[in-house]
C-alpha cells in the first residue's frame, strides 16, 4: 500500500486490521455500502502474452467444454 515493507509497518498494519474488525463487528450498520474502483491500471498487453504452447504429448482442443455438446448415447436408467 505504498509503504516499505517493515516488520514495524507489518504489526501497524494487523493492528489496524484487528481494530477495524472490532469496530465493524460491534456497530449495528444497516443498509449495503459500494466500493468504486476509479483509477485501474495494467501493464501494456501484446499478442504474445497471450501465446501459449500445449506440453508435449496433450491435444490442444478448441474448447474446454466442445465434449459436453456432443451425444452421449443412450442415458442410463434407474432399475436397469
């Protein structure tokens, strides 16, 4: 959080967490609270970031999920 990590800001930081904890449990809040993220960053992406080779021996498929759409075959029934 911008800070050199220390094992003096380390403690500070748990102390702060417990305290806030503490008071959060103790206060009788009713209502729904939202977090609003406004400043986001990422690095710069290219294509090969996304580039990737399949160990030696696995198929590659198109999808994960491409033998879930395929039939099955005769569904098993109960009793037989």
């Amino acid at each position: 959080m911008g800070r050199e990590v220390t094992e003096e800001n380390k403690q500070k930081m748990r102390d702060m967490m417990k305290k806030t904890s503490k008071d959060l449990s103790s206060a009788q809040i009713k209502g729904s609270s939202t977090e609003l993220h406004v400043l986001i960053s990422s690095p710069d992406l290219s294509k090969k970031d996304f580039e990737f080779a399949p160990p030696a021996g696995t198929t590659l498929k198109e999808s994960l999920f491409s033998n879930l759409t395929q039939p099955r075959g005769i569904p098993y029934k109960i009793g037989e």
